[in-house]
C-alpha cells in the first residue's frame, strides 16, 4: 500500500483514492456540505484554504490546502513517505 503526503504530515492511502477535484464548482460546495452533515469530511486544511478535494472510495471527503495537480503529480511519480527505506 502506497501513501500519498497530502501537507502538514498527513498522508492517505493512493489505492483509496477516487477522484480529486476543486473545490470551486457548485456541485463540488453541495458534496462537501453533504458529508458535513453525516461526519463523512475530513479537514486536513489546517485552518488554510481549501484548494483541493479528495474523494476516498468509502464516500470520505477529505478538505487538503494543497493543490489537485500537485496531488497528481505525487500519485504520478510515486513520491511519498514510505519510499525510503529505514535506517538501521
């Protein structure tokens, strides 16, 4: 299992995710407002603005202060935490 660094140390599991999206469209507003109310959001903005959206297959939406290509790009290339190996 791969984890993707979404900013402030908090990481999620790329096999996970659905689609990421902007949180800037009407239907986007609805569905965050949507899991609001049944506690499906997960806010890792840490107070910043929301520049991106992540749907996970188990209907969680997850609020990232960081942009969606930059997510991209890390699902792309592969780069995250769990890439190097430990010290010993």
């Amino acid at each position: 299992m791969k984890f993707i660094n979404i900013g402030f140390g908090n990481m999620v599991a790329s096999d996970r995710i659905i689609t990421i999206v902007s949180p800037d469209s009407a239907p986007v507003k609805r569905l965050i407002q949507d899991a609001k109310d049944t506690g499906r959001v997960i806010d890792v903005s840490c107070g910043r603005r929301t520049r991106s959206v992540i749907i996970t297959d188990s209907e969680h939406v997850i609020l990232c202060a960081i942009q969606a290509e930059t997510i991209a790009n890390r699902l792309d290339t592969g780069a995250s935490e769990d890439d190097e190996e430990p010290e010993e």
